[in-house]
C-alpha cells in the first residue's frame, strides 16, 4: 500500500501507507513524477487509478524499492525511459509482468540544435520496444510515434478524460495566499466589466518546447488590439511564470492581468471570465497534443477561441477557431451563441 514522501515540489515518491487499496495492487502506474499538479500525471494516472480504485480495481503506484512482482499483473509506466528504468522493465517483464508505456507527448520531438532533447529519442525507443502494448492520447501523437519506433503494434489510443483538480492538495499557506490573489483580480475584473470590457482569459504551462505557451499570445496581440478599439477588451493569462509574463506581456492597449495558477482557486478565477482563448502555432509536437485546455474551458463554462489543433477539431461544432476578432466579437455580445456552445 503505497502513499507519498515529499522532497521538493516536483520530487514526490510513493511509500507505504494506507493511501492505497487493502489488498496488493495487481495494476500499477510508474510516472516520471508523481505530483498530480502536472496535468499529464494527474489526468493520466492519479484520475484513472481513482476511478479504478473506485470500481474495485486493485490499482495503485508502484514503487521499486518495496514491489512485489508476484502480485503485479500489469505495470503502466508513463513517460520514463531512462536506463534505470529500462532494467527494471526488463526484470520484470521476465516475471511475467504485463507492460504497457503511456505517452502523452512528442518526446521525440527536437528542433535542431536541441541536443538534449534529440539525445531521448534512442531510449525512448528501446523503452517501446520492451513494452507489450503502447498507449497514446491521441491518433496524432500515434503515427508520430509509429513513424520513429517502427513498432510491431501501432499504438492504441485511450484520449484524455476531462481534468479534475480535486486530487492536487495545496498546502494551506499557498490556498490562502492563491485565495488573496483571486479576490485582487475579481475585483479587477469587475472593475473591468463595469466600464464594459469582456473578460478574456488564457491559462495553461508558460511553455518550454520552442516557447510555445504564453507567448503564443504575441500573435495574436495586433489583432486582439485592433478589436479593443471597438469592444473593449480585459484579458487575465494564469499560468506558473511571472517573470516570462513581465518581460513579454507589458504594455498592451488593454488591460493584461496575470495570475498564479493554482489548483485550488483555477475554477473561482476560470468562471470571472467569458471567453477562453487557445492560440497554439501547430508543429510536430504540439499536433499529437489532447483537447484537454478546451475540454477544460467548457467545464468552467467558458467558451473557446482557439487555432485547430487536430484534437481541436472535433469540437467545430461548438468552439470557434482562427478569425480571432470575429470570433470573439460573436461570442461577446451573442450570449445565446455564447451559451449553446458551451452546453
């Protein structure tokens, strides 16, 4: 039975506890980090092992140092490939343990130049190759992946669910001050509102592949600027970098607010606001990415102004893609639009 030990943020393990089922757990996921505030990890692996765990599936973590393969049916590793890990895949695929890798993202992706990142692709494949079944989120990230592993399975697709935050616990000093932190910017907001400016907002990872992220707000800007002319804009970017947003995000004609994402106070800050933006310039890696921020939006009662992604793209029916001020313009002042879509 397997809980957690916390040693930093982003470096939490499991240990024993009562955290897990009573009886061994006979499906287990191996991340590369445990901390469900990653959004890959939590939707991927803490929120399958609760609905499992919930249907009386014996599913849990695994951890190294106190696994008994005897009792291990199937391990699920998601996203790890290093050679520590490869060994251990490898034992215990010898004991009879079932092996399935899970990706949710391109790591074989790498723009030229990026060592570091072209150097994943050779384990990540050895990785594939020990796995009996290879699971991707969407058909995208699929044929990106059967292109460079050559695998004799091509990999079978099992979407995102929708994102539940509920399992991120935020230790108290950080609810409170994220709690201050959304009462400042409803209060903007508000203020906003009353002088007629719709509320906008972008969310999601500041980026780190190509400085995608944030900063794929910068395309859009001109025309978002050229729209406050004639509907007045408030546009609030919650993401996890304060810096990355002062020193490209300033001075706009309209209001620009940044907030602290947190998981305790996304879904206050989420429902201030109308319209979810979702500008993401498309390459190899951000096509094989799910539909979770739009799927998101629509849980929060937002509606959604995005690039078409292909996983953004069965959603035409209820999301508005590209002609940004049309778009937005539509979805401002036609609630009835508005609505529907995002029922």
């Amino acid at each position: 039975m397997l809980t957690t030990r916390k040693t930093h943020d982003d470096a939490i393990h499991p240990t024993h506890s009562d955290h897990e089922p009573d009886r061994p757990a006979t499906v287990c996921w191996w991340t590369s980090r445990f901390n469900p505030k990653h959004a890959g990890i939590r939707i991927r692996a803490h929120l399958v092992i609760r609905e499992l765990r919930r249907q009386g599936c014996a599913a849990g973590w695994f951890d190294p140092r106190v696994a008994d393969p005897a009792h291990l049916h199937t391990l699920v590793v998601h996203m790890r490939y290093d050679d520590a890990s490869q060994r251990q895949v490898a034992m215990l695929r010898r004991r009879g343990v079932r092996i399935v890798f899970d990706m949710c993202d391109n790591h074989f992706y790498a723009q030229p130049g990026q060592h570091e990142k072209a150097a994943r692709a050779a384990p990540l494949r050895q990785m594939l190759q020990l796995a009996d079944e290879v699971i991707v989120s969407t058909p995208e990230l699929g044929a990106a992946v059967q292109a460079h592993a050559s695998l004799a399975t091509a990999p079978r697709v099992i979407p995102d669910a929708c994102d539940d935050l509920s399992c991120v616990k935020v230790p108290l000093i950080r609810r409170l001050r994220a709690q201050l932190s959304a009462v400042r910017l409803r209060r903007r907001v508000r203020v906003s509102e009353s002088q007629g400016r719709v509320p906008l907002i972008w969310f999601g990872h500041h980026g780190t592949y190509d400085d995608v992220g944030m900063l794929d707000l910068l395309r859009i800007r001109t025309e978002l600027e050229r729209l406050d002319r004639s509907l007045p804009l408030h546009l609030s970017v919650v993401s996890n970098n304060r810096d990355k947003f002062r020193a490209h995000l300033g001075g706009w004609s309209f209001p620009v607010e940044y907030a602290q994402w947190s998981a305790s106070q996304f879904g206050s800050i989420a429902r201030m606001h109308r319209i979810a933006l979702v500008p993401v310039v498309e390459n190899d890696f951000t096509r094989g990415k799910t539909a979770n921020r739009l799927t998101t939006a629509f849980a929060h009662g937002l509606a959604v102004v995005a690039d078409p992604l292909p996983s953004y793209r069965r959603f035409a029916g209820c999301a508005a893609f590209g002609n940004w001020a049309d778009s937005i313009a539509r979805y401002a002042t036609d609630e009835a639009a508005r609505t529907r879509d995002v029922e």
